[in-house]
C-alpha cells in the first residue's frame, strides 16, 4: 500500500470513528463463552465464527489483569504467522493495556503498523469479568484498518473486482502507447521528407504542420495514457471522495485542452503563410479551448466549494 493510501485510510478513521467504536463493542460484547480464558478450542471457534461474519478481524487475545498474554494469538487464518504464538509476552506497556485500565468501556487504540501482520491495525479491547465484579483480565482484538474501512463503505466487493479493473485499464494504456509509438513514426518520417524528400515549394512548406501535428497527436495521446496509468493503476484512488474524482478529471480535460490549443495555433500558423480556408476553424477551435478552460475552472471551484460544505456539515 502506497504512503497516499495509508493516509487515505487514517482520514477515513478519523471520520468514522464513531461507527468503528461501536462495531467493535458489539463485536467484543457478542463474544460470550464460559471458559474462554482457559480453553483454546473455545476462542478458536469464537474466532473463527466471528471470522465468518467480520473479515477485517486479524488476531483474538487475552491479557491477565497485570498485563501478561494468557492466550496464544488466535488468528482467522491458521497460516497466519503469528497465530498461537506470543503467549507468555509482557504487554503492560502497551498503550492499549494503559487506555482500558482506565475505563470500563471498550477502548480503540490509534492506528499503528501490526507487528504481526505487517499492515495497518487498530486493537480494540475491553475488560473481561467474572459474575460482573471481579475482573478476571482484558480481551483484545487486533483489526485490519484497511478492510475495516472497506466494511463500513460497504466497498468490499468492489476491492476483489480492483485487480480485474487495473488490468483492463493496463491493457487500454499498452494500445495507446502503441498509437504514441505509430505517431512518432509518422512524425519522424515527415521530418526526413523535410530534410531528404522532392516535392514543390508547398509540400516543403507545410511538412513541418504535418511533423507537428503527428507530434502533438502523440503528445495528447501519451499523456492520455500516462493520466490513466497514474489516476487508476499505479496511484490509489479514494472514489469515495470528491477531490479525488476531481483531480482525474481535471488531468483529463488539461491533456484535451493542450492538444485542440496547439492545433488551433498550427491552423493559424498556416493562414499566416496563405493558406487561410482553416482560418475559421481555427478561431472556433481557439473558442472551444477558452470554453473548456472556462468550464473546468468552475468545475474545480464549484467542486472544491462543495467539498468544503460537506466536510464542514460532517465535522458538525
């Protein structure tokens, strides 16, 4: 997961909090076995029903009330490294140890790098109890961040199509190349007319207009394929906010705007040097880029604005 993705996800956290924290106290409230603390059968099949229903759970354990790991590491999947292992390990200075001492609620720690699973966590734990007074030790869940976010957007099976869309946009950039790769040839070619090849005075004046467009057609091309390899194969892309479909589009219509800019100033280039039955086309095209120009402007400040309200009434 790229640094963008890791700070996607955390803003996303920091939204939902809320909704986090009461996912995991139904989820720890649901877990109510007898003898879960001195039976392994029994926390492998809590985990591994809990499993069945919230896959963003990672690890299940349990502490004593002077924070010493009681239980091995319980983990959905059994080829996890670190399940059944870690019984035995002093956690009293963990900060998850220190946040439920001091509640009798459920606490959620900040996110953090699992050492266990090497990908972004939050532990969620609460104090466990015998007959409601004494408290027999503290139970914990260590959570995927990723997929916990992915559960609550409801994006989980949109994420297991993710490797099929990359593909099929991967495939649609190799084609453009290979028309960026067409076009350069066509350009080349026409530079080596202008140096090397016959012709009239006409034909030898306008094979520089014909080596610049197939350039720029390249250049647009090129561009056009590199914004969709970045936008939705290398970068991660949070369609969830606006600022994030904003900017594609925005990459989108800058690559365009680029293109019908130069080709408008080519056709008048060559009414400059008498060819002028262009002439109006040009000047269209010139409006049409000044229109494009204009309108993504006022998407992007009307887009920004937008997401500035929705921010605000949310914090609210």
């Amino acid at each position: 997961m790229s640094t963008a993705s890791y700070i996607s996800v955390i803003e996303r956290y920091h939204d939902h909090r809320d909704a986090v924290h009461e996912l995991m106290s139904s989820i720890l409230s649901s877990i109510g076995e007898d003898h879960l603390f001195e039976d392994k059968a029994i926390q492998c099949q809590a985990m591994e029903r809990l499993g069945e229903t919230y896959p963003f759970l990672d690890l299940l354990y349990m502490l004593d009330a002077d924070g010493t790991q009681v239980s091995d590491n319980i983990a959905v999947n059994s080829k996890h490294q670190a399940a059944y292992s870690g019984k035995g390990k002093d956690r009293s200075q963990r900060p998850y140890f220190r946040l439920v001492q001091e509640t009798d609620g459920v606490i959620l720690t900040d996110p953090y790098l699992s050492s266990a699973s090497r990908k972004l966590c939050i532990t969620t734990a609460s104090r466990w109890t015998v007959k409601g007074e004494k408290t027999q030790g503290y139970l914990l869940l260590d959570i995927d961040l990723v997929k916990t976010i992915e559960f609550l957007m409801g994006d989980t099976a949109r994420r297991r199509f993710q490797p099929f869309f990359k593909g099929v946009y991967s495939t649609i950039v190799v084609g453009l190349l290979i028309v960026v790769s067409a076009l350069l040839y066509s350009a080349f070619h026409e530079i080596g007319l202008l140096f090397f090849g016959g012709g009239n005075e006409e034909e030898r004046h306008l094979r520089p207009f014909g080596a610049i467009i197939f350039l720029t057609l390249a250049l647009a091309v090129f561009d056009l394929g590199k914004t969709t390899l970045e936008e939705e194969v290398l970068m991660h892309k949070d369609i969830f906010r606006h600022s994030s479909t904003r900017r594609t589009i925005t990459r989108f219509i800058a690559a365009i705007l680029i293109a019908v800019s130069i080709e408008a100033l080519l056709l008048m280039f060559k009414a400059a040097l008498g060819n002028s039955e262009h002439l109006l086309e040009a000047v269209w095209m010139m409006l049409a880029a000044v229109g494009l120009l204009t309108g993504l402007g006022l998407y992007v400040f009307l887009g920004a604005k937008a997401e500035a309200l929705l921010l605000h009434n949310r914090k609210k």
